[in-house]
C-alpha cells in the first residue's frame, strides 16, 4: 500500500545551520509523484515543489533543494543557512498514477529555528 | 492576484445546526479538494471534484456534502454537524490535479 513517512516529528537548529528534511515513501506505481508542502505557523498550506518519478534529477531553488533518489524511496529536503522564517511544519506526500490526484500525506516535521 | 479562498475563516456553531463553508478559486482550475486536518491524523480528503458536476468521495466523506455548479466555486456543506467534525479545514484547486494550491483554510467549532 501506498505510504509516506516523515520520521523526524520535530527538529530544531540555530538559524544559519543547514538542516535535512527526511521523506521516505512506499508504491508500487511506477508513475507517481512527490510533493512538498510548508505549514508555517499562520496556518496556510504552501505548495514548494513537485517531483515526477521519472525525473531523478536534484531541484535547487535558492536556500532550498530536494534530493530524490529511487533506489531508496527518498525525497529530502535540504535548507541551507536556515532562517527564523523557515520554521513552520513541513509535508511531504505522493500521488500515483491513476490515483485521480489522491495525495498520500506524510505527518509533517516540526522545524524549529532558533535565533 | 490568483487564489483560492475561503470563507468564513473562524466560526463556532452549535450541533445539528446546517452550515456551508465557501470556496472561490480563480485561476480557472478544473481540479478542487477539500480536506480536513486533525492533530495526529494529518490532511485528509473529504471530497474532490474533477470538473463542473463531477464530485468523489475522498478518505472521510461521512457527514459532508459538496456540489460543484460552476467552476470556480465548491462548496462544502454540513447538513447535521457534529463536535467530530471540529477541525481545520482547507480547500485546494489544481489545474493538472498535482500540485494543489490551497486556500487559508477554516477553523471550525462544534460544541
């Protein structure tokens, strides 16, 4: 069955420390896609980045960069030189092929940085 | 500016008492959700619709209602809320169904 795990429940750094972010997933579709999604503490659902599975290349998009490996069902997520802005409750989840767009969730990370 | 909102963003009401929570996107998305979010349970989908008429059920759709008569809004309605239903609730549109983008979402109290 199709799951997501987020392993770290709450992680907490002193701003301008690099942090990962650990996303583990299990399918057996061969199509499906990965997300991330931020929760800062105001409440809103931020969408960051999708990942299709046949597109192993790594994202960077400024301080952030995604990291997906198949041969390990992973999708990190990386933070360079963490900002008090940054902490807010991060999702990770996955759509299958077929799946009419279902989301699987991951139970989010707490990140925590301090100043 | 494109969004999807929401409305009311805060109401608390009594059990058994109909009410509708309103979602509005207008990025011309054919794709809306609507999900709820409990502490410990994580987002979960209540209903989704691919297009105008077109509804489904999603994880937990007991208890709530939808309709999709134009576009741009979704509605979800509680016919008979009950104190289980207190959640925060969020809705979401897409226009290839992946990435969805979602409103500022709902409190919703039941006492």
């Amino acid at each position: 069955a199709q799951k997501v795990t987020q392993a770290q429940t709450e992680i907490s750094v002193v701003e301008k420390e690099d942090v990962t972010l650990d996303c583990v997933y299990e399918t057996r579709d061969t199509t499906y896609y990965l997300f991330w999604y931020k929760q800062p503490p105001s409440g809103e659902l931020v969408f960051l980045i999708r990942r299709n599975s046949f597109d192993e290349q790594n994202e960077i998009s400024g301080r952030y960069s995604w990291n997906f490996q198949k041969s390990t069902s992973s999708f990190n997520f990386t933070i360079t030189a963490s900002q008090v802005v940054d902490s807010a409750v991060y999702f990770c989840a996955l759509s299958e092929e077929g799946s009419n767009y279902q989301l699987i969730w991951g139970a989010g990370t707490k990140l925590i940085i301090k100043p | 500016e494109a969004q999807v909102t929401q409305n009311p963003r805060y109401l608390i009401t009594v059990t058994g008492k109909k009410l509708t929570v309103t979602c509005s996107q207008n990025m011309n998305h054919e794709y809306m959700s609507w999900y709820r979010q409990d502490p410990g349970l994580g987002l979960r989908q209540i209903y989704y619709s691919m297009n105008v008429e077109v509804t489904d059920k999603g994880d937990v759709p007991e208890g709530y209602k939808v309709s999709r008569k134009e576009k741009r809004n979704f509605p979800l309605i509680l016919e008979s809320p009950s104190p289980n239903q207190t959640s925060l609730y969020f809705c979401a549109s897409s226009s290839t169904g992946l990435e969805q983008y979602f409103g500022p979402g709902t409190r919703l109290t039941v006492t």
